[in-house]
C-alpha cells in the first residue's frame, strides 16, 4: 500500500518527523529558526569564499615574488660567468658582481619580508575561517563528523585545519617543517648571496683568502639570523591573540601536541563512537596557549 494516510494525502513533513522524535533522535534545528537568523549561511558563505579568494591572491603573489628573485639571480649569475669566460675571473669580473649581486641581495630580502608577510596573514586567514566553521556547526550540529578541518580559533585549532595531526607522527617534526619551508629557503638564499658578496669585497681589497672565508661565514651567520628573527617576531602579535572559540579542554589533542615516541600520554576511551574509540590525554603538556603557540612557525 502507498504511504498515504485516510485522506489519500501523503504524510506532511509533521508527521515524517515523528517517528524520528519517538526513536529519541532530535531533529535538526532549522536553519531560519536559528538565531542566527534566515540569511546566516548566505552570509557566512560569501564571507568564507571571500576568505579563499583573498588567500589565493596572496600565494599567487608569493609564488610570483619568489620566482622573480630566483629568475633575477639566476640571470646576474650567468651574466657573470659568460663576462668571466670572456675576460677572465679578475677585477673587472669582480666589481660588476659587486654591482649585480647586492642588487639581487636586495631583492632577496624583500621577497623573504614578504613572504613572511605571506605566511602571517595566511595564518589570520585560517584561523578566520575556522570562525566560520564554528558559525556553520552552530547553525547544523549535525555536521561536525564530516569536517576534517577544526572550528577553533587556537593554535590546536589551527595544526588541526592544517591537516598535521594526520601525519601522526610520521612527518617532519617542527624544526624540520622550519628549514623546509619557503621563507627559510629564500633566507639561506639571502645568506649564502651575502656572504658571497662580503668574500668578493675583501678579497678585491686584498685580504688574504682565511680572512676571506672567516669574513664570508660571518656575513652568512648574521644575515641568515637577521632574517629568521624577523620571522619569529612576525607572529607576537598573533601569540599574544585570544582566541574567540578555543578548544575545549576536554577534546582530544592532536597529534603535534603529543610528544612522539611516548604512547602513555594516550588512553583509548572507548565508547564514544561506533566502532572508532576516542583517544584522549591522560597528561596534559604544561604551558599555556600563547607558550605553545611558538611552533606556528613551522606551519607554513
């Protein structure tokens, strides 16, 4: 027989809804019933889309800075050997590097500024729409299984949307993340120029080649330090941030908050899902936010 009730009407959505409460399962809130108001998912939308264009354009311009730096120096060093392989590697060849390369030095430096420019607002971007996750769960509960990205605003928050607890262990650790990264490239590039420079201005000077060498590892040390402190100074602002949606204390700890190699800091609770246990802390790493969220830098 159809479903269909005396009437010869097909059951309202009143009446589909019923044996779903007499199950004990609550429906859904809808969404022009939330206080959010009717229009909310609209609006988060377009906030969110925004969020991904703007995120776009500032890779594009990284990737675009970062390829004319490396096309530059790449140019001034073929430049330099066809005039060294035409007029020998003497002080003509010398003093038009030293007029190329602390150009290119320059625009080294730049390019590494930005990026990290780059990197912190791609940090404030991700944490915005974290925000907009944490709407969008507000507005439909029933949909927090299916995000792999976090709704939180904190740097656990934030190593979960940028997917590092999967790595489970197995990938790189910070310091790692660090000197793979393309700020710290493009500094190692900045040092390496630099000290390139410093040898070729001491030895045109007449200095001896262990002065040399001894002046050019000076030069790389503090360029390349010079370079990555600015980094770290990058995000103080965003350690000294508070978070508008935290973490609850009670949720599970990804895996970059976990020190690797130790299983005791894991106690399976079994029970919270069908056929997938909860894993929670049974040990809490001391120190608060703002004193853990120094490993941001590896992130990007």
């Amino acid at each position: 027989m159809d479903a269909t009730d005396n009437a010869g009407k097909a059951p309202g959505p009143e009446l589909a809804a019923a044996p779903a409460a007499e199950g004990g399962t609550a429906a859904s809130t809808p969404v022009s019933d939330h206080p959010l108001g009717p229009d909310a998912v609209a609006i988060l939308a377009t906030e969110h889309w925004s969020l991904i264009g703007h995120r776009s354009l500032l890779w594009n311009e990284a990737y675009s800075r970062t390829t004319i730096f490396l096309g530059a120096l790449s140019a001034a060093i073929v430049a330099l050997a066809l005039v060294a392989n035409a007029t020998g590697f003497g002080s003509r060849t010398a003093t038009l590097a030293l007029v190329l390369l602390p150009v290119v030095l320059f625009l080294g430096i730049a390019t590494h500024i930005r990026v990290v420019e780059i990197n912190q607002a791609e940090i404030e971007l991700m944490l915005a729409m974290n925000r907009l996750r944490n709407a969008y769960l507000r507005i439909a509960p029933a949909l927090e299984p299916y995000f792999s990205t976090s709704p939180h605003d904190d740097e656990r928050g934030l190593t979960a949307s940028y997917l590092l607890a999967s790595f489970d262990g197995r990938g790189l650790r910070p310091w790692g993340r660090f000197l793979s990264n393309t700020a710290t490239v493009i500094a190692t590039v900045d040092a390496a120029l630099a000290a390139a420079i410093a040898v070729l201005a001491v030895r045109k000077a007449g200095a001896a080649t262990t002065l040399a060498v001894a002046v050019g590892a000076v030069a790389f040390l503090a360029v390349w330090t010079a370079l990555f402190l600015q980094q770290r100074q990058s995000l103080s602002s965003l350690r000294r941030s508070k978070p508008r949606f935290p973490t609850p204390p009670d949720e599970s700890l990804s895996a970059s908050d976990i020190p690797r190699g130790d299983a005791r800091f894991w106690t399976p609770i079994v029970g919270s899902g069908p056929g997938r246990p909860d894993l929670r802390p049974t040990h809490r790493p001391q120190g608060s936010h703002n004193q853990r969220a120094g490993h941001l830098i590896s992130v990007i």
